[in-house]
C-alpha cells in the first residue's frame, strides 16, 4: 500500500525517498501499526534539525486519529516508533 507523505519541513530529495521508502517498509513489514479505517496511512514529518541528520513526526489513519509517533536519522536507517 503506498501511504501519504507530508513534508513540512525541508530535507533534500534523497534523504526524503530513503526515509519513505524506509517508512513505508517498516509500515508493512511491522505489522503494529492498525489505522481504525483501511487504505494509506498519512505519513507527517513535522521537524528536522538544521543539519537535516533527524526528523520526528506522526502517523494518522485517514480519519485523523494518531496511530504512532516517530523519530531518528534524516535517512530513515535508524527509525524509532511510539505507538498513539
């Protein structure tokens, strides 16, 4: 299932598909994510630091409700999810 990104922050284009791609893997293949409604989960990243090395942001079902936050490297290679 491709999910739905939303960048509010900046961050170069490569460092954007390697987290999404990386999200979109963890998504999948964890299984601990469950929205309250099927389809895409929408996927905001709502800060970086200024060196672009992390980013933090939230994932909402389509109906708005919090599934999880998460944290870590800009990359995506190093993710940590907190369950809402």
């Amino acid at each position: 299932m491709k999910n739905t990104f939303n960048w509010v922050v900046y961050v170069d284009a490569p460092l954007k598909k390697s987290a999404e791609g990386k999200i979109d893997k963890d998504l999948e293949e964890l299984g601990h994510f469950i929205p309250c409604h099927t389809g895409p989960l929408l996927v905001s990243i709502l800060s970086a630091d200024a060196l672009e090395h992390s980013i933090a942001g939230n994932i909402r079902c389509q109906c708005g409700e919090e599934v999880a936050t998460f944290s870590g490297a800009s990359d995506g290679s190093n993710l940590t999810y907190r369950l809402s």
